[in-house]
C-alpha cells in the first residue's frame, strides 16, 4: 500500500509544481500595462476611472481586461484582483524592490 500512496503523493507534487510553473510563466509574460490594469481592478476601479487613470480610451481598457480574462483563463474581475493580489504577494516575498515601491497598501 505504501508504494502506491508515495506514488500518488509524487504525482500530486509534480501535478502542482507544474501548475505554479504554468502560472508563473503567466505572471512573467504581464506587460506593464496590463500590471497597472490589474492594480487598478483590485483597487475597485471602474473600465471609465481605469481609462481616465492611465489615458486611454474605454475601449482600449476593455481590450487589456479581455486580454488578461483570456490569460489567466477567469470571467471575473474579482478573479482577477486575486491574481493581482497573489502576483504581489509572491514579488513582495521573493524581495522584489519594484513590489515595495509599487504597493500603495
């Protein structure tokens, strides 16, 4: 019974070491612009105050937040403020300086 429960214990551990890599890799491909529209989502911000924040047009908002829907495979804006809220979570602990500058917490 032991080599089937290590087993399965080695796959569950490769099953989640590929799905962090796979976010990661998500995480990494983020331009700044769409950063900056993650925080602004977290931050309760509406597409009209996001478009006004960062001088662009409404549509051009809705096109990034469309982008970063299909990114990271959500349907929510509050999905998407999680993802925000974890992506700094993960900068603020691996001692990223542009994470400390960038939280305005």
């Amino acid at each position: 019974m032991e080599p089937v429960i290590e087993l399965l214990s080695k796959l569950i551990s490769d099953q989640i070491m590929m799905e962090n890599s796979t976010f990661r890799q998500k995480f990494e491909s983020i331009s700044e612009v769409e950063m900056e529209i993650l925080e602004l989502i977290f931050l309760g911000k509406t597409d009209d105050e996001i478009a006004k924040t960062i001088q662009f047009s409404k549509s051009t908002v809705r096109f990034y937040i469309s982008k970063l829907f299909k990114k990271f495979k959500v349907k929510k804006r509050i999905e998407l403020s999680n993802i925000y809220n974890e992506l700094n979570s993960s900068r603020m602990k691996k001692g990223d300086s542009h994470a400390e500058k960038d939280n305005h917490f």
